[in-house]
C-alpha cells in the first residue's frame, strides 16, 4: 500500500514539475553579427565558406531565407530590432545617432515580464562617441552589461560594465565575448527566472583580415569564388577580401557551436530560444561596391534561424516570408507569450511559424532616407524607397523609377528590367504597390536634409554624422 502511494506521489511530483516547466517562458539569445549577408553559409549553397556549426543549427531551425534589413545600415537596424519600430519613427535612420533613452525597448518589456536580461558586444545606439562610457540610463533596460558602442579592432577590444573604467577583451574579442556569455548562460541555469541575452558580434565586418590565423588559413584567395555581378575591376581585390570575411565567419561559426553547446550542457537549450541574423549585408565587390546602404540584395538580405526546440522541435523549415527588421521584436515577444507594446510598428510572425496566417503582405519596405560615408561620397548614393517581393526588386530614387529586377530569374541582379518598355505594366503595378506601402507607414519620401534638419543631426561635408572614436 505504502509503495503504491509512493509511486502516485512521485508520478504527481513529475506531472507537476513537467507543468511547471511547460509554464515557464522561454530564454532568448539573440546573436547579432555585423555586415554578414544572407549567402555566407554552407546551406545557403556557397561552396567556399566554412560554416558546419551554422549549417547543422539551421537544419533544426525556422529559417526565414528571405529575411531583410529594411534600412541596411548598423544603426537603424540595431535601434528597430530592439523597439520594433521603423526608423523614420524612432529617427535613428543613419549611424551614430542616439536612440531616445525613453523607448519602450524589448529589455524594458522583458524586464517587466520577469526576465533577466543581459547584453555583451557592440551596441551603436548612443550616439555620444564610439568609445565613451554608456551609463545605465542610456541602456534601454538591459541589467548585465559589458558593451562598446562601436569598434572594428577585434584584436585591440575594449568595453564597458557598471562603472567608466575602460575594460580589454582578451584577444579576439568575439571569442571573449562568447566565453562570457557562456558564463551568463551556466549562471542563469541555477536562475527560477527565465534570461534573454543579446550578443552584438563586430565580425565580419571590415577590416577583413583580422580574423585569428587559424580561419584566416583556412582559405586561399585563389580559390575563392566570386558572384557574376562583380566587375573585373573588382575582382582580385574581392577574393582576398572575401578569404578574410570568410575567416571571420568561420570563427563565429566556431562561437555558436560553443554557445549553443553550453545551452544544452546547462540542460537549457529546449526551452531557449536562438536568433542568429545580422544587421545587414556586404557588397564586397558586387556591383561595383562594397558595404551596405544600396538596395542590392548583398546589402539588404541577411540571415534569419529561430531555433526552438520545444515548440517546433528539431526538423528545420525554410519559410519565404518577407520578415523584416521591425518584425523581430513582437516576433520574440508573441514566442515568448509576452504583451506586444502599443508602441510596436513591426508584425508578429509566431503563430504565422507555427502554421498561422502570414501578417506579411508578401512585400516589404527597403529604404535609404538619408545617404551618407562612402555611398555617398564614393558610390553615388542617393535617397530611395523600394519593395522587395519574394519575385521582385523595384526601387525609385527622388528623380523617379530605378531599378526593377525579377529576382527568381536573375538572382545576381545583373538585368534592370526598367530598361526594357515592353516592361512598363509591371514596372506600374509595382509602383503601385510602393505607394501603397509608403502610405500605410507614412512615409512622405522627403529627400534626406528633410530628416536631417527634423531631428536635428549634425553633418560634416560628406553628408555623415560626426564621430569620435
């Protein structure tokens, strides 16, 4: 009798433990890399970049492959995946401008939820200088902190925690930053609350060749090859800086399997959930250009893995979706069954990944309200509002139509379908669709000074917001 009574007690504790653990909320850890485009992986069909780590997550991931970066730039985006806004609303719409201390960011909502929350690497939306300290009033609510606003010298790294005494990475500082997250996560495992961290890697954006020797050995220039779109100007100049991306996207991939492995050493990883993507892409040579900004697909796409073993398991998908920056937040809170601020412009995606109705039109937004750094000394930069269907590409400068391709049959974007007349009815139909669009956010298109002077940015003569390192 006695042991009969045992065993209904024990089968009661597991049920209710087994309950408890359904109940709690998920923990989120956001990896954002800096300048990494959407086709720099293994499964995304690139042979010459090694990316096994990566490959295997998104296997057992939801991965958006049509993911954008609506404003291809660090700062907008930064400052639109943590208050699910667009730029021309929080009015960080170019670098090096400071996001309002006052927004309603996803830290404060998770803070308020009962979340710990946590942010380690580059943050850029303070606007006070690259390398000045960041008081807690400035952070949006994140509690654990060990940020600099912005550097591109991973092997010199420096940071900030509670107090403005300037702390140094040991070494590559992406390493050094996963070692202390891993720290966080372990630490969190003993926590009754659930934890989101954010983890803003620099890498691999430019300098390109400042990976570790171990990944910058791991490819050979000569070898590399290259997208058609890239002018033969550009061509010897583009492997070695591709060898050196790739090396630092290497050495990333390196970072998730450490990641992703002390998550489910910690007995953590069912229930958390992992968000790789980037800011935005690189053209590294592509039509005649690097970095970011222009309306190109190296620029505007990037990756897009929800990885979240308790609710979807472990059989990855590939969705089409057209999910953007603002989409993030009220994606991870919808996830995480948390309240969606009123404050939110950007759509809710999780009911939609678990066989839900798409809130996504099948269009999404690309924009460039005000050019600046080398697009607009260098490249020819210039203001512009597009759209960007799962088949199409249609972008209009202030003078007008400029760039329309069909992307499924021309994926490098080498043919301006707007050169052509017999294409003027689908050249109209999309036009249509923008100002459809442009209305629905209201935006005026105003040309970029207009912004500009509106929140009151200071600019130098090549039209960029100044900065001290």
């Amino acid at each position: 009798m006695m042991k009969r009574f045992l065993t209904i007690c024990t089968l009661a504790f597991a049920l209710e433990a087994s309950a408890a653990h359904a109940a709690k909320q998920p923990n989120i850890l956001v990896l954002l890399t800096d300048q990494w485009r959407f086709d720099a992986f293994g499964h995304a069909g690139n042979k010459d970049v090694k990316t096994p780590n990566i490959d295997r997550l998104e296997k057992e991931s939801i991965n958006f492959t049509h993911a954008l970066s609506g404003v291809p730039v660090c700062c907008p985006m930064r400052a639109s995946l943590l208050t699910g806004q667009r730029p021309l609303t929080h009015g960080v719409f170019m670098n090096d401008v400071s996001l309002n201390p006052n927004a309603n960011s996803i830290a404060k909502v998770l803070n308020s939820a009962g979340y710990n929350t946590g942010y380690i690497g580059k943050w850029h939306i303070n606007g006070r200088g690259r390398s000045s300290f960041i008081p807690r009033e400035r952070r949006q609510g994140f509690e654990y902190w060990k940020v600099l606003e912005c550097t591109h010298n991973y092997n010199n790294s420096f940071y900030y925690a509670d107090g403005p005494e300037m702390l140094k990475w040991d070494g590559y500082d992406a390493i050094a930053q996963t070692r202390d997250a891993q720290q966080y996560i372990k630490a969190q495992a003993k926590n009754k609350k659930p934890f989101s961290l954010f983890i803003g890697f620099g890498p691999p954006h430019a300098p390109y060749h400042s990976a570790p020797e171990k990944y910058r050995a791991m490819y050979d220039p000569k070898k590399i090859r290259l997208r058609p779109n890239i002018p033969h100007y550009f061509r010897e100049i583009a492997r070695r800086d591709l060898a050196g991306y790739y090396a630092h996207c290497s050495a990333l991939d390196d970072c998730v399997k450490d990641l992703w492995g002390t998550l489910r050493e910690s007995g953590q990883e069912e229930n958390t959930i992992i968000i790789f993507t980037s800011d935005h892409g690189d053209l590294i040579g592509s039509h005649g250009a690097y970095k970011k900004q222009q309306p190109y697909d190296e620029s505007i796409r990037i990756p897009m893995l929800i990885h979240y073993p308790a609710k979807f398991g472990r059989e990855g998908r590939r969705l089409k979706a057209l999910i953007n920056t603002e989409d993030i937040m009220p994606t991870l809170l919808g996830l995480s069954d948390v309240a969606i601020p009123k404050t939110v412009e950007g759509s809710d995606f999780s009911e939609f990944i678990e066989g839900g109705k798409n809130p996504n039109d099948g269009v999404a937004l690309i924009s460039c309200p005000a050019p600046f750094g080398q697009w607009a000394r260098r490249w020819g930069g210039r203001e512009f509002r597009g759209i960007r269907t799962v088949n199409h590409t249609y972008v209009e400068d202030l003078r007008g139509p400029w760039l329309m391709f069909d992307n499924e049959k021309d994926p490098f974007q080498l043919n301006n379908l707007l050169t052509n007349p017999r294409n003027e009815k689908l050249a109209e139909d999309l036009r249509k669709i923008l100002r459809r669009k442009l209305k629905e956010t209201n935006d005026e298109f105003l040309p970029g000074h207009s912004y500009v002077e509106q929140w009151g940015y200071p600019l130098d003569k090549t039209g960029t917001v100044p900065y001290k390192n």
